[in-house]
C-alpha cells in the first residue's frame, strides 16, 4: 500500500510540475511512515512540509491542495477511506477495509515467497562471516557473527540477490605456529603447568584432544582436505598440518549444529602459496604509494584518508595483518562480486580504512568503499545473574557449542541475532531456557503453534473453507485486534526489503515479535471457531495467513516454526 500511495502522489507531483506550481528540478523522495496512534490514520506523509518551500505555499495550504487532487481519483478512495490534514501540514491516510484485508488474499496465494521481492536482480553478493582462527573452539563471538551473517544471507537471497556464502580461514602466522607448538606439548606429555610450555601456547583441553588423536594416528577430513596423523612428536610441520584440520572439522561440526553452511572456504596460505601477497605489494611498490623507513616497508594510507601511514613489510620480513587481506580482497574483486559484505567483530574495525586503502592504492577501478562491513559488539553470557566466562573444553571461553547444547539451536540463533550488531548483547541463559512469555523466541513460536493449533482444531470439527470462499467473508475482520494484525502482516514484505538494505536483520526479530504480540491479543480476545460461518471462515482465513508470515518471518533468522508446542 505505501507503494501505491507513493506512486498516486508522484503523479500530483507531477501535475504540480506541469501547470508551473512546482519547479521541474524538484525531485523530493516521497516518505511514507506508519502511523504510532491509529486515531491518526494507517499511514502519513510529510510531502507537503517538503513541497512547500518550492511550491510557494504555507505547507498547510498545499496538504490541502493534495489531498483535494487525491480525493478525485475514485480508484485511489477505493483504497483509502479518507485523510486528515495533522500538525503544520502533515497527511494521515485511513485505509479502507478492503485495502487492508487484500493483505490476506496476497499470503495465501504467495505462501513461503510472501515478503521475497526482485531487488537485487540476481546480482552477485558475497558475505564473508565466522572466519575463524582455526585455533580452537568457535567461542560465542563467532556464534553471533554466525547467526548476524547467515541471516544476512537469508535476507539478501529473500530480496533477490544471488548470494555466495563464505569463510576465510587465517590458517597462516603466528597464532597457528602457537597452536603448533601447543599441540607438539601435548603430545610430548607436556601440560600448561611445565616450565616448558610454550610462553603463547594455548591451554585448553581441546589441545589435549588433538594431540591424542594426532599420535593414534587419525585421519581427519576438513572440507576438502584430508589430513592423518603420524605420531612423531617432533614433526612440527605435520603437527600443525594436522591440528588446522582437527579444528576446522570441529568448527564446521558446531556450525553445521547451528544450521550455517558455506559456499567457499578459502584458506590465507593459499595467498602466500599462489603468490597472491607478493603480487599485490610489488603492485603497491610500482604504483608509488610505497616507502621504506626504519627499515620496514610503509603504506601511504593518509593519501586515501587514513590518520596515519601504515607498516606493511615489518622489520623482520614479516607481512602485517591488513596486507593479506587486501590480496584476499582483490581477490574477490577478480571473483567478479562487485557487491561484498564482509561481517565481523568490532575489533576488526581498525582494518577497515587499511584495506580500503590498500584496495584503492592497487588501482584497479575498485570503488572508494569497497566492501562493506557489519561489525557485531561483544556477547556477555549470563546465568543466575552472574557471568560465565569460561568452557571446561576451551578453558577460557564460552564456546557456541555450550550454548547451543544447553539452551538449543533456536534459542541461541534468535538471541544473537535479535539485536543490532552495533550493541553490546547479553545472553541470558536462563531467559533463554524458559518457556514464558519473557522468552521471545518461545512467543513467537508459541504464536505459530497456537494458529497450527486453531487449524487442527478446524479441521477435526470439519469446518472447511479456502481462499477463494474467505474472500467473500474478510469484510467481518473489523475488530481493533484484527485491525492491528492485519497491518502487520502488510508492513512484512517492507520490513524485508529495508532490514536486507540496511543489513540489520534485528529488524525481522522486532517485527516478529510485534507480530506475535498482536496475534496473541487478537487470540485472547475473540473466538475463532464461532458458529457464524462468515466471521468464522475470515478468521480462519487471517489465522493462517498469520501462520505463514510467522513462519517465513522465522525462517529468515534460521528458527524453526514449531506445529506444536
């Protein structure tokens, strides 16, 4: 509907533009908003405020003049009842009853794809997320960027894009040369508590496990790798060949158990392998924005708008961390993905301007801001109002699989995914366990099963219909709570389009929850199977087209939508 009115009022605009009232030049972007207090109307626009300047007119006096030419078109008063000029010139417009039950009809005939549009006209996108170090564990920080990126994706294929999921292992520098040298402890008979340990090793009882296997002389298969064990101890190459796959094949484990999956897993070695770094800094070399100080290579980043230049090349040979990200990214540019998203956490934020930088220094027509990025803040996990901090398995952390094991896939995937990446979160385990009213996603599912109930219910009594006969009857769906879930379910497919073009899927968890929270009221305040066959088969009619909309609308966050509860 708000596409309807913009385009009934792009037409005044242009009327306006021809009888001289408004200058050809004029291109305002018509704002449609719902309305907060329904005493205002469904919808409201703010053109007159903007066209007045340019019109000549107090904003007032031109609402009215709009809202006159509006009134004139019968097609247009069809679907709205009447509007009211508010405030210094704002139009509130009341829907009609037909209007607002066409929404029903639409679900029924559109099912699973009510809410999907064609935006992104089947246009290559990448969203790059998780990349972990395969290090240990997946800790709740990953968890979060699983659950933000896999929605992204979700929303991004929803609105038409074609979507090409991926994972970047930085199975290369000084964090697996620890991890090498852990593993090696271990399977020396070393623990953390010998003087020897390694000064940066890592300390939890999942390097004991690796170990283990590696000196039976297990066969792991990571991806589309396949790496065994040899039980020499003192092989620290193989060692840590090894202990890369054990611990990415532990990681795709626990986001399989999550319901995330990839398109590409691409590896940093094989940047170095394939020449990918060099190439890119000799480019960097030749086109100037390159010097050596101190006995280290510097990147002029301050010519594209960093505060300071930056080292690639340290004194000891060594590549600085943004340098095989930026061969990694020109990478994808050549990959053809001309849209990128990359999400990760806020302690990424500093490579951002690096990368850009090096990207925009390589000088091979990448766009200033290329890619994008959704950094998510840090998850704090609470239980019986303390914090918990560690995992018996990983030692020093809360692992994803904890959670997942202890309060469900669902739970966990909604929880962090629910806020704006931008805020910090706080997980509350507890919350996350009950089955209360408290607990969102235990609402909104709850939602769902109740309608799925209302059906089986329907059918047992042998009270039929179909969409087709409902049309006849949704003229009975006039009380305030049918009124209120009726412009839910409209506002869906607007609530899609702008959480995939803004990135924040949080945007679908409020609106769930919004939804739920009127078809609650709506169930708790009228009967569904009444003897009025007309006002029973309307009712029936909303009920699941609320299910459906419930149930895609959870599907977008990767929660399942539960018959029965």
């Amino acid at each position: 509907m708000k596409a309807f009115i913009s385009e009934q009022l792009s037409q005044i605009i242009n009327q306006l533009k021809a009888s001289g009232q408004l200058p050809d030049d004029f291109q305002p972007r018509i704002q449609i908003d719902n309305t907060k207090d329904k005493a205002h109307g469904d919808l409201a626009t703010n053109l007159a405020l903007m066209a007045a300047k340019p019109a000549g007119k107090k904003p007032r006096e031109l609402a009215e003049q709009v809202v006159s030419l509006l009134q004139a078109d019968a097609g247009f008063m069809q679907q709205v009842s009447k509007m009211e000029i508010a405030g210094p010139g704002f139009i509130n417009f009341f829907l009609s009853q037909g209007a607002l039950t066409a929404v029903v009809g639409q679900v029924l005939s559109e099912g699973a794809r009510f809410g999907q549009s064609d935006t992104g006209q089947g246009e290559k996108v990448q969203v790059e997320f998780v990349s972990a170090n395969p290090t240990g564990p997946l800790h709740i920080g990953h968890g979060r960027g699983a659950a933000v990126g896999d929605c992204l994706c979700r929303l991004l294929q929803a609105t038409g894009w074609d979507v090409t999921r991926e994972f970047y292992y930085n199975d290369a520098g000084a964090q697996i040369n620890n991890l090498a040298l852990s593993v090696q402890a271990r399977a020396r008979g070393l623990g953390p508590e010998d003087p020897s340990w390694p000064e940066d090793g890592y300390r939890g009882d999942y390097i004991q496990e690796v170990a283990r296997s590696y000196m039976a002389g297990d066969t792991v298969v990571a991806d589309d790798q396949q790496v065994k064990g040899e039980a020499d101890p003192e092989n620290t190459d193989a060692i840590r060949r090894f202990a890369v796959a054990f611990l990415r094949r532990e990681q795709d484990l626990d986001l399989k158990a999550f319901g995330v999956a990839f398109d590409v897993y691409f590896l940093e070695s094989s940047l170095y392998s394939e020449g990918r770094v060099e190439a890119a800094v000799e480019q960097l070399i030749a086109n100037g924005y390159t010097y050596e100080e101190g006995g280290a290579l510097w990147l002029r980043t301050t010519d594209f708008g960093d505060d300071k230049d930056r080292v690639m090349r340290k004194t000891d040979g060594g590549y600085t961390y943004f340098v095989p990200d930026v061969a990694y990214h020109l990478n994808k540019w050549q990959r053809g993905f001309k849209k990128v998203i990359n999400e990760q956490g806020a302690d990424h934020h500093s490579t951002i301007t690096r990368v850009r930088a090096g990207l925009q220094a390589l000088k091979v027509d990448i766009p200033e801001g290329w890619p994008d990025y959704v950094l998510h803040q840090m998850v704090t996990v609470m239980r019986g109002g303390e914090e918990v901090k560690i995992s018996k398995r990983a030692g020093s952390y809360v692992t994803l699989r904890d959670l997942i094991d202890e309060v469900g896939c669902d739970a966990t995937r909604y929880f962090l995914a629910a806020r704006a990446p931008t805020s910090q979160l706080t997980f509350d385990i507890d919350l996350a366990r009950s089955q209360t009213n408290d607990n969102p996603v235990y609402y909104i599912q709850y939602a769902h099963a109740r309608l799925c109930s209302v059906a089986r219910q329907a059918e047992e009594k042998g009270y039929g219909w179909n969409a087709e006969a409902a049309q006849a009857c949704l003229d009975q769906l006039n009380t305030d709570q049918e009124q209120a879930v009726l412009n839910l379910l409209a506002r869906f497919p607007e609530v899609v389009a702008t959480a995939a073009r803004e990135l924040e899927p949080h945007q679908i968890a409020q609106y769930l929850r919004d939804l739920a929270a009127a078809m609650h009221s709506w169930y708790n305040a009228h009967q569904f199977l009444v003897d009025d066959e007309a006002v029973r088969t309307a009712r029936l009619a909303l009920a699941a087209a609320t299910r459906q909309v419930l149930a895609n609308g959870l599907d977008l966050l990767g929660v399942s939508a539960p018959e029965s509860m």
